[in-house]
C-alpha cells in the first residue's frame, strides 16, 4: 500500500544507497555513491538502534549532531531483563514457565504475563516494566496479584512444607510454585513465617545484571530532544526545513502498536507540514 502511494505522487525510492554527505546552504544536499539530490526540506526517519541485524544504525542521531541538536542518551527499551548470576541459577531452569504478575520500577507498575527464559525474564510484564529500569536498580514482582494468600496458608493441615505447597500450587505453575518455595521458605511454619512467606511472594526483590540489549529490544529510549522540535510538525527549530520523526526522537510508547502509531503520526505531521 505504502508503495502503492508513493507511485501514486512520484516518489523516488533508492534502496541500498548510503548516503555520504548532508550538506545545508539555502537548501540541502545529500550526496550518494554517483549522485546528488538537493531539496529546501529533509526528513530523518532512520530509526533507532534496535534490531540491528535488520539494518539499524546511529545515522539518525549522527544528522542531529552534526546540526547541532540536543540527544537524550539512548538505551534498549521493551527489552528482556538478564538475571544476576545467583538468580539464574535459582530460576532459569524453568526456562519457559509463565505467569501474571505485576511488575514494578521506578513507581511503573503493568500486571501482565512474565515468561521465564534461559538467561532471565521476558514477557510484556517485564518488557513494559524495563522502559522504566536503570543499571543497577531493582524491579518489584508480584507473583499473585490480588489474591490473599494468608487464610489458605494457615489453615492448611498439617503445616509443614508439603500442605504449604500444594496452596501455592493453586496459583503458581507447579514448577515455579515449587522453586519458589524451596528458595523462600520460612525458618517456621507459625503464622510470623507464613505471613513473611506471602510478603515475599506479593513482593519478589529482582536486580538484574542487564538487558538484551538492542539485538532483541523492541523499541531504542532516548534519541533526539522532543525540546528540539515543533510538537506540531516536528521541525527543528534550529534548522528550519530540517525534520525528525519516528523512533530517532525521544519519544517511546508502550507495547501494544504505540511506537508505530507514534511514527506514522509523526511522519504525518511532518509530511503535511512539507
């Protein structure tokens, strides 16, 4: 459809022709490999650093610098959490093993699905949840949202390891259920130790060691400054003519069709402004 619309209006598409250099006097100029195209207004709608093996590069925020333009520091976002190294000895054996949670950071809260992987944690949950993350902070996981635990774990008799768990099994996967509970276990079964029991579980601490990175993140944060550009047509207000829109600005939504919803608006704001 899209090419289709381009034909339409006469619209070149060159594809695989890097260009070399963007030059600006009274108009632009792009130089490629044997050519030149000069034009009174450029759009940048490069992407971000994401996904780089289906061709992302830094070009957009190379343009930005070179006129001079604020960026915000980029980082992958929507991305999988990598474990810290005792916490993927104790969990990713369950590589796989789903469950809805909320997860936490920086006051960003989404009840969604969290999967287990072989290096950590995945799922929307965990994607939403890291747009939020920074190195070195924690993340808050609820593993039984909005269910009290604490009148089935008392009154299950005998109160010993086995009984405990099969309640826990009720709303845990088996297999999580159980790792869960050999790794938070209560010095004693009283109700103190299973009312810290059902703490823990409504309250799991994480600190992962990183991310994927931008090989399997959805979406790059960061890029250049919204303050930057009009808000109406995405001009820079340093450079007239010159515009940014999609994923190279700062501006990264939730999962759920937004980022794209984003970049078609954007462009649309940019093209009606042109």
């Amino acid at each position: 459809m899209l090419e289709n619309e381009c034909r339409a209006h006469n619209v070149q598409i060159l594809a695989n022709h890097e260009p070399r250099e963007i030059r600006r006097t009274d108009e632009f100029s792009v130089a490629i490999q044997g050519a030149e195209f000069r034009a009174p207004a450029l759009v940048i709608a490069t992407g971000g650093l994401s996904i780089p093996k289906i061709g992302a590069t830094a070009f957009g925020y190379e343009v930005a610098r070179q006129f001079e333009l604020k960026i915000q520091p980029t980082r992958p976002a929507l991305v999988p959490l990598v474990l810290n190294s005792q916490d993927r000895s104790d969990y990713c054996a369950l590589a796989g093993v789903s469950a809805e949670v909320i997860a936490t950071s920086n006051h960003h809260s989404f009840r969604e699905k969290m999967l287990v992987t072989h290096r950590g944690l995945s799922g929307p949950a965990i994607l939403q949840v890291s747009s939020y993350w920074s190195s070195g902070a924690s993340i808050q996981i609820d593993l039984v949202p909005g269910r009290e635990l604490s009148e089935h774990l008392q009154a299950a008799k005998p109160r010993n390891e086995a009984t405990i768990r099969s309640v826990i099994r009720e709303v845990l996967p088996n297999r999580l259920a159980d790792r869960w509970l050999e790794r938070h276990a209560p010095v004693s079964w009283n109700n103190e130790g299973l009312a810290e029991l059902e703490r823990q579980i409504h309250n799991w601490i994480v600190t992962p060691a990183g991310t994927e990175g931008y090989q399997k993140a959805e979406v790059t944060a960061g890029g250049v400054d919204t303050d930057e550009l009009s808000a109406k047509t995405m001009e820079s207000r340093k450079v007239p003519g010159l515009y940014f829109i999609g994923e190279v600005v700062d501006v990264t939504g939730h999962l759920g069709g937004f980022n794209f919803q984003w970049a078609w608006s954007s462009g649309a704001a940019a093209g009606r402004a042109i």
